[in-house]
C-alpha cells in the first residue's frame, strides 16, 4: 500500500442518508486538491464517483492501526442504522488521538446515533447538524454544546437548483412522459416509500418498533384515494433497501382503480419535482418536498415513536398518527395548492463548502 503524501481525510457511511451527507464534502475537497479517500463500503462506496480514491474495508485487524497503515489522520462519517463499520472506525480514529467529523442527516435519535453499535455514545470533535431545529433537539437529548455545529445539510445543497430547473414546463412535461405518469392532464401524486418492516419490525415485539409498516401506509393512501382514481396516478419510489418484488406486489393489491405503479432509473427528487404533491412516512424526501414548496403529508398510523413525528413535522407538513384522521388530511392535502421555495434551501446550499473548511481545520491543513 503506497502511503499518501499528506494525511488522508477519508469518508465512511454505510446507509443512504449518512453516505448522502458526507459524498458532497468528499467531492468538493478532493476536487480542490485535497487528499482525500471513502471507504468503499456500504452505500457510500457503490455511488461514489469513480474517480475519488477508494480504500478497501479493513479485515480482521486493528482498525486503529489499519487506518495509520494507510496514511489517514482523520475521519469524516455519517452514522447508520445497522450497519457499525463506521462508528467503529470513528472510535478507533478517537483512540489514535485523530479528528473526528459526524454529518447527521436527518431529525432524530442525536444521541442515540452516536451508539447504534450499544457501547457508550461517541462524542466527535464536531457534530454537524442541519439547522437550528436539529442543534436545540440534539441539546435536549444530552449531545455536548461543544461539539455541535450548524452547518446545514450537504446532501440538500442541490436542491434549490435543481427546483428551478424543474419549474420550466419542458422539464416536467419530459419527465412525466419518460415515467409515463401524470399525463393529459391527470395530477401525480409521489408515494415516498420506506423499508420499515426490515428497518422497524412488524409488532411491538421488536424495540424500534414504529407502531405501522410500509403495508399499512400504502393500503391507507390507496383507499383514501379511490374517489379521486380518474384524476391523479401516484408514482411509487422505491427506497433503496426496499424490495422491489415485493413492493409491486403491494401495489397491485392496495391500488384498487388507481393508475401508477414503482418508478426505477430515476432518482426520488426527480420524482418528487415532477410530482404535484408528496406523501410518505417519515423520509427526508417529505422534508425536500416542504422546502420547494410541495403539499407534503406523513402518513404514519398507529405512531408509537415521538421522534418518527418530529423528524418531519414542519408548518404545512400534516403528519397522521391516527387512521381515522387520515381521510380529512389526505383531503385537505389534495386542495393545497404549492408554495414559493423556503429560505433554508440557502442553508444547504452552502454546506459542503461549511463542511470542507471545517474537516480542513480539524487536519490542520
């Protein structure tokens, strides 16, 4: 292994959302020279460019000393539901004395994040979060002051332009006819889907356990929209952990007279900007729905967990814990007409630029 000239900065994340947080800083640092590898591991590793350096998992050995071997002086990572490879690396990186970066990613368990692995929670020297709503929550679940850093959300840096270019009616009219959705004249409705019953459980049997599952939430919006199935077609987004096979088969037995179906080879946003309106569970896609101005419902019937509601309400996102509030809600959503983009879109706009000066302070470089 040839060692890197100067200490390397390296990026590790398993999950979508953790690796959606950090890819942006990693490809901004190392478009302007910096040394900079990922950890070609989990998500991260399977969507990164091709061009940024990549570093094989560690195997077996220390990983303290695996991450000295290869030239790292300090760790940038997203944090993950099941998958512990990072924070483990982020705990080794504490022990060895080099500077550890966590980029949060969405509105929930702060501070259980940062032991997902169940030893005790792992304080970085900075923990990035994405607006003062996250830094006040993560406060009152015990994350240190000292630590935390409002930096904005670097996987949302994009958003803002790629909504305009969404407001031209070319785009929209081209995207709708690729996904073959929304077509003469029939609204579209994004169905924001979730792998909860792999992620969550089934019952209250299991610990994390959210009180719905995917099955529920698409059943509930089928039914809620059968009135309305000669007007609109909902396109199912498939979250990447979902499976698809049987997704489809869901679809097929809960959508009654409703046209649509699951859409591959196109990202969630593009989805999301073509659609007229958004409904979900408690995905981030709800909360980039709400800052270009999108009606935006959560659909989470039977909640039991506080932070899965917190995580997306916003003024103007309704979240339905309840089946029987549903049918109003998805009605009154259904008459809301779209909004002028939110401020915050600004924030994010400039947070892997925040983010890179600040893995550059933490290295000293």
């Amino acid at each position: 292994m040839t060692r890197p000239s100067r200490p390397l900065m390296l990026f590790a994340a398993a999950d979508p959302g953790g690796a959606n947080a950090i890819l942006p800083v990693a490809v901004l640092l190392a478009g302007q020279g910096d040394e900079v590898a990922i950890l070609d591991h989990g998500f991260l590793g399977r969507n990164a460019p091709a061009g940024l350096r990549r570093l094989s998992p560690p195997t077996g050995e220390d990983l303290g000393a695996w991450m000295e071997a290869s030239g790292v002086g300090g760790l940038c990572f997203g944090t993950s539901l099941a998958d512990h490879l990072p924070l483990a690396l982020a705990r080794a990186a504490r022990e060895r004395g080099m500077p550890v970066l966590c980029v949060l990613d969405n509105w929930m368990n702060y501070r259980a994040r940062l032991g997902m692995d169940g030893g005790a929670a792992l304080i970085p020297d900075i923990y990035a979060v994405m607006d003062d709503k996250a830094h006040n929550e993560a406060l009152a679940e015990g994350v240190p002051a000292g630590c935390l850093r409002v930096t904005g959300h670097p996987g949302l840096a994009g958003l803002a332009a790629d909504a305009a270019a969404a407001a031209d009616s070319g785009w929209r009219r081209q995207l709708r006819g690729r996904l073959g959705l929304g077509l003469e004249g029939k609204g579209l409705v994004a169905f924001i889907g979730e792998p909860v019953s792999k992620d969550q459980g089934t019952g209250p049997e299991s610990a994390s356990w959210r009180g719905y599952t995917e099955r529920d939430v698409l059943r509930l919006l089928c039914r809620e929209l059968q009135p309305w199935a000669g007007r609109l077609e909902v396109a199912i987004v498939p979250h990447p952990r979902d499976d698809v096979v049987e997704l489809t088969d869901l679809w097929q037995t809960s959508r009654g007279a409703l046209g649509g179906g699951l859409v591959e080879g196109v990202s969630g946003r593009q989805v999301m900007l073509a659609a007229d309106r958004v409904a979900g569970m408690a995905s981030i896609l709800l909360y980039e729905a709400w800052l270009v101005g999108k009606p935006a419902i959560s659909l989470q019937p039977g909640l039991v967990r506080s932070d899965l509601g917190g995580a997306v309400r916003r003024p103007g996102i309704a979240v339905v814990s309840e089946g029987g509030q549903a049918g109003a809600a998805i009605a009154a959503w259904l008459a809301e007409e779209p909004r002028d983009m939110r401020p915050d879109c600004l924030l994010h706009g400039a947070a892997p630029a925040r983010l890179a000066e600040v893995m550059r302070n933490l290295m000293g470089t």
